[in-house]
C-alpha cells in the first residue's frame, strides 16, 4: 500500500520546517478567526491593546488599572469615588482599593468635600500630572502599533461598527425584561465564587 506524501521541507537559518503541515495549521487558524464570534473578537482584541499598553506603562511601575483612573482624572479631577467607578465602569471596592494604592504612591490626593462631609473628592498630585505627558503618547503608540496596514477606510468602518454595538448592548441593558437580569454586587459574585467552590470540592 502506497504512503501518502510527507510534507515539503524547507531550512531557515539551519531550522527544519515542514512547509505542508505550515500552510493546513495556518489556514485553520484563519478560517477559525473568520468564523469566531465578533463578542470574542472584540475580547481577544481588547486583550491585545491592554497587554500592549501594561508593556509599555511597566517601564514607569503604573499597572493598568491605575492608568484607567488616571486617564478619568486627567480630564476632571475632584470626582468622587462613586463618580471615579461609574466612568470607569469597575465597581466602588475596586476603585477605593486603586485609589489607596495610587495615593500611597503619590499619584493622587483624597479631600472632603466642603459641601458633603461624608463624600471624598479625588486630585491629582503634581506627580499623577506629570505622569500624563509620559504615559497618553505610550497610548498613542500602542494605538498606531494595531491599526499598522489597516487603511482609513477600514478603520472607519470598525468604529462606526463598535460605537454601534456599544450603543445597542446599553439599550438592551437598559430594557431587561426582569430585576433578575442584571449586574450583581461584588459582594454577590464573592457568595457566588464561594458556593460554586463548595460544590466541586462535595462533588
């Protein structure tokens, strides 16, 4: 019985590929990327820039989630951590336990509010300021490294279609159909996390 052809090789720099089996593995992986699901598009993409950008805002010790804030707060300061978390879209203990740890590190100041003793009003340090000059043209930078061969066109078309998706998921968040359909509190997703670890560990 005959035997099916053994992929082509090919050396690169002393290193044996197997140029058949190159070429299916590739095609594949298009063809999947094609098929994929846009919502799990659009995550791998926003991976992809947040990895870019921590890359770069690691050669200054700021996390990711810090340059969130600091972004917020560049345009207006003097919000309040529920106003920080709202624009932000994280919920309030997160945003308190970032702005603890940027105050610690000399990012931003925490006051009272003169007109509401229980509020506090987050301000940017002179050091969070200077932070902006150095940090917004790394943005800028991972920003030309995803769109590099993407034309004009194209790149108008992907942001009328994500402004559009925006839009319309926040329509449909707005009209659920029952109080059940909804963003649980962080204290509910911690009972939840407990529970389903109970279970495996019974089963």
């Amino acid at each position: 019985m005959s035997r099916a052809p053994r992929p082509a090789k090919t050396t690169v720099n002393g290193s044996v590929r197997r140029v058949g089996n190159n070429v299916a593995n590739n095609a594949a992986h298009n063809n999947a990327a094609h098929e994929e699901r846009f919502a799990h598009l659009v995550k791998l993409a926003a991976r992809g820039l947040a990895r870019a950008l921590q890359m770069r805002l690691t050669e200054h010790s700021v996390s990711y989630g810090h340059w969130t804030f600091l972004r917020i707060l560049w345009d207006e300061e003097g919000l309040t951590q529920r106003e920080l978390s709202a624009r932000a879209g994280v919920m309030e203990p997160t945003t308190f336990a970032a702005l603890k740890a940027m105050a610690q590190r000399g990012y931003v100041t925490r006051r009272r509010n003169p007109q509401s003793r229980k509020e506090m009003q987050v301000f940017l340090t002179p050091q969070g300021r200077a932070l902006q000059a150095k940090l917004v043209p790394l943005a800028e930078e991972v920003n030309d490294a995803a769109l590099r061969g993407v034309g004009a066109t194209d790149i108008a078309a992907t942001r009328r279609t994500l402004l559009a998706l925006i839009n319309n998921l926040a329509a449909d968040e707005k009209a659920a159909p029952t109080p059940l359909r909804r963003i649980p509190s962080t204290r509910e997703l911690s009972r939840l996390a407990r529970r389903t670890r109970a279970g495996r560990r019974v089963s």
